[in-house]
C-alpha cells in the first residue's frame, strides 16, 4: 500500500460503494485490524486476487465502501474493487479450509457504517468453485492482489 494522489482519492470517492464479497491474496492470517492509509486493491474475482489459487491464503473481504474500478480499469478483466483509506480490515474468522483453499473472512469497518454480514462458508465455497468453473485466467499485474 503506497498513498495516493489526492486526485485519485476523490475520483475513487464519487463512484458509488461495492456492498459485498473482494478477494485478496495473503500470505497468511490477518492477526489483528489494520488501518488503511491508502487505496488496497482487491478483486471480485478469486482467480485473480490468488494468481489462480496459488496465493498461500486468500481474504474474502466483506465490502461495505469499497469502489467497483473495472469499468475504468486498463484491466477491467480483473474486477478490481478499491478499499479506501479510511476503512479498517478486521478478522472475522481464522484461517481455514473452505473448499480446500485457506479462507479468512474479513470486515470493512468505517466510521458510520453497518458492518456487513460474515457469510457462511458455504457461500464462499460456492464462489470459489464457480470460480474454478471458469478456468484460469491471465494475471496481467503479478502481486497487485496479494
């Protein structure tokens, strides 16, 4: 995570929030929360936030104000979802099995904001298999989602 310009953070700031489920690859737990002090970028799509689940672990992120980028994206195929700073990831579950990849579940927490819901892991398997449905797919940003 590096700052970013002003300028980007009020583009970021006028498209409207992604309310959902953002993948990043991790190389492990979340330990604790962490505060964002710039843009994290993630992905709607497993595949790509893992480098085609070869990530040692991957966040599914409970997206309460993050901002759907794609449509603006040189790579819109990557799905990106940004996480403003301003927001703080908390751990909501450890690390585990889901479908045989590392999930932790992780929480968007913003000051005024209702915290989104923990899905069940049968909703994340369900998203990870659909995933693995579709075959690998080109990772054009090595490292940028994990």
């Amino acid at each position: 995570m590096t700052d970013a310009p002003a300028g980007l953070l009020e583009a970021l700031q006028k498209l409207p929030p992604y309310v959902g489920i953002t993948w990043r690859g991790a190389p492990g737990a979340l330990s604790g929360s962490i505060p964002l002090p710039a843009p994290l970028p993630t992905s709607r799509d497993p595949r790509v936030a893992s480098s085609n689940f070869t990530a040692g672990a991957l966040w599914a992120i409970v997206s309460v104000a993050g901002r759907d980028v794609a449509p603006l994206s040189a790579d819109p195929a990557a799905r990106e979802i940004a996480i403003l700073p301003g927001s703080t990831l908390t751990p909501a579950s450890a690390l585990h099995p889901v479908d045989g990849v590392p999930v932790q579940v992780v929480l968007e927490v913003r000051d005024g904001m209702p915290v989104g819901d923990v899905p069940a892991d049968g909703t994340l398997a369900d998203l990870l298999v659909a995933a693995r449905a579709e075959g690998d797919v080109e990772i054009r940003q090595p490292g940028r989602f994990g």
